[in-house]
C-alpha cells in the first residue's frame, strides 16, 4: 500500500504563513495558527505543502495498517481557508451551529474571514475535536 500523499514535514509554517499574499488572510491565518496552538498545546507542523497541522490523528485502514494526519489544521485555498478535523465527533454539531457564517464539506469547513465566526465557539470547537482524537 502506496504512503500518504500527505504527510508531515519539516517546512516552516511561519514561511508558509508569511508567503500568504493576501494581507487579511494572512492575517486570518496566522490568528488560526495561534488559536490552534493554544486549544491544543502542540506546535504547528507542515503536513504536505499547505496544510498547517496540529497533533497526530491514527486512523485505521484496510488490513489492520494505519494511516496518520493531523489532528486539526487549516490550509489557505483560493476561495476559502479550510479547517480540518473539526466534524465526525459527537460534540461538533452545536459547536459547529454556533460558529456562524461558513461552509460545511465531508470533512472539513470552510469559511472565507476568520471575523465571520465566533472566535470562543471555533476555539472550543478545536479543543474538542482535538481532545476527541487523543489516543
């Protein structure tokens, strides 16, 4: 079976962070990065080229393996800044509510100015989800 495509690296999330063209998503982004840090006691580590990841999540696949990935974590696209690892608990929902204006996809949430949500909800929305996935 073929590794991740995404996986932890050592690059530097504050160049990442910095690169970010945008000056209120970079903004927004480096906010996240201490707003993460903060509701999870971990370091911010690059997984892949753009996502800014917190924590380990170990998930099982097929045949008994498993796969890793961040346990929360959030990437600037072009439309939107993605948040992962924030849904399949079963807290998320009313946490998820309270946030205010976003996008929900499968797994992850979308939201295009971190000033359109309630930064107290998406704090405590990433100290469950991360508590929700501690070994």
């Amino acid at each position: 079976m073929p590794a991740n495509k995404t996986q932890a690296t050592a690059a530097d999330v504050a160049a990442y962070l910095n690169a970010i063209a945008d000056t209120t998503r970079r903004a927004d982004c480096l906010a996240l990065a201490d707003l993460m840090q903060r509701a999870t006691g971990q370091p911010a580590v690059m997984w892949g080229s753009a996502i800014v990841g917190f924590g380990l999540h170990r998930y099982p696949l097929a045949g008994g393996k498993t796969g890793e990935i961040c346990a929360v974590g959030f990437a600037s696209r072009s439309a939107d800044i993605a948040l992962y690892g924030l849904t399949g608990f079963d807290e998320a929902e009313p946490l998820l509510d309270a946030l205010g204006k976003l996008k929900r996809g499968k797994g992850c949430v979308y939201l295009k100015r971190l000033a359109d949500v309630n930064a107290g909800a998406l704090e405590q929305l990433v100290t469950q989800a991360f508590n929700s996935k501690k070994v």
